[in-house]
C-alpha cells in the first residue's frame, strides 16, 4: 500500500511522524544514515509494514537508490517528509567553507534530490504531499549554517508550490520554534499531527509553513 516515506528518519520527530502515519493504515518507508538508528526506528513501530534501509542525504545516487526501493515496494508514495539536518552551533566565521557546504548538503541539498526524485510522479498521479521539517522561525547568530539550512528548506518549499502545486502536490514545512523533547511543549508526538493534519488538508486550505 502506498504510504508515507521518512527521510532522516531519527528517533524524535521522524519515528513519531511515521508512527502517526502508520496509525492511518500507511505503509512507511524509513530511510537513515545509520543502520542502527534505522532499524531502531522500525522497531519502535512494531509490526507495521515498514522497510527500514540506509542512506547518506548527500549520497545522491545512494539516497535516489533508497528511494526506487520504496516505490518498488509499495509505490509511489502519498507522503514523503524530509527530516535531516545537521543541527549544530556554530557562528559565521567559525566553519570552513567545506564545512558549511557539507550541513547545506544535508540541510537543503538531500531535500532537493528527494523532491525532485519524488514529485514528479506525485504530480503525474495529481496527489501528495511533500513535508520538511523546518524551524529557526527567525536566524540566531549561534546557530549560523542551521539558520541559513532552514531558510534554504522553506524557500524550497515555495519553489516545489510554484511548480507543482496545480498539479495536486501540497508541498510545506513544519517549523518547530523550540526543543523538541517528550512532555514539553514540543513533544514529538504531538508535533506528529501536524504533519497528518497538513497532508489531510484539502487544496484549498492548504498551508504552506506551519509554526509550532
């Protein structure tokens, strides 16, 4: 059954979204970096239809790979949500320039090659939705490249809208304003529905940043 597929799955937010997801009757397509974090989250969702595999964002060939894989298992997918990031505190003139293209490949880059091996068959299907997980809602100087990561993910947004969009693909961020911990006011769960919320959505309500 075609499903939701999560890239840069973790064990926050990621495996809570698929959680959310898999309630609904989805398939999920968990997708991460490392094996242990990949299969841990498969574990957290027990015996629903899940295909745990491993893949570097910044691998595009590895990442595309990951990705046909799902398609070959459950088709193309209703949901794709892009959750990798490099979330790390650093200050402009702290990184290298290595270092900054290294987090933007992960923060923007991996969520360019997703949506653009994904959303064109969404849009020849005329449904989806294509989710990132965003925040800094405004840039912080201690968490330089990360501010500018988010900023980069929520202009993407705006691209995938303008260009897909007619076409039946609801493309949004959900831009998380704080930490996100179990209880808190940012208990993953609860930030789950709103990513089921926003692809549930009809395209006429459709929202294309939603802050939490």
């Amino acid at each position: 059954m075609s499903g939701v597929v999560v890239v840069g799955v973790g064990l926050g937010v990621g495996v809570a979204v698929a959680r959310r997801f898999v309630r609904e009757g989805m398939s999920a397509g968990l997708i991460a970096r490392s094996e242990a974090t990949v299969q841990s989250a498969a574990k957290e969702l027990g015996s629903a239809d899940v295909l745990p595999l491993t893949a570097d964002v910044t691998d595009e060939d590895g990442l595309r790979a990951a990705l046909d894989r799902v398609v070959a298992a459950y088709g193309v997918p209703e949901v794709v949500v892009y959750n990798a990031a490099v979330v790390q505190a650093d200050r402009v003139g702290d990184l290298t320039a290595q270092q900054h293209l290294d987090a933007w490949a992960v923060n923007v880059v991996g969520a360019i090659t997703t949506a653009a091996h994904v959303a064109p068959a969404m849009a020849e299907r005329g449904s989806g939705s294509f989710l990132i997980t965003g925040g800094m809602p405004l840039p912080k100087p201690e968490y330089a490249s990360l501010s500018l990561g988010k900023a980069g993910v929520r202009t993407l947004v705006t691209l995938l809208d303008q260009q897909y969009g007619a076409a039946g693909v609801h493309a949004a961020s959900v831009t998380i304003a704080g930490g996100v911990a179990p209880g808190s006011g940012w208990d993953p769960d609860e930030i789950a529905t709103h990513y089921w919320r926003l692809h549930a959505q009809s395209p006429a309500d459709w929202v294309h940043e939603l802050v939490i």
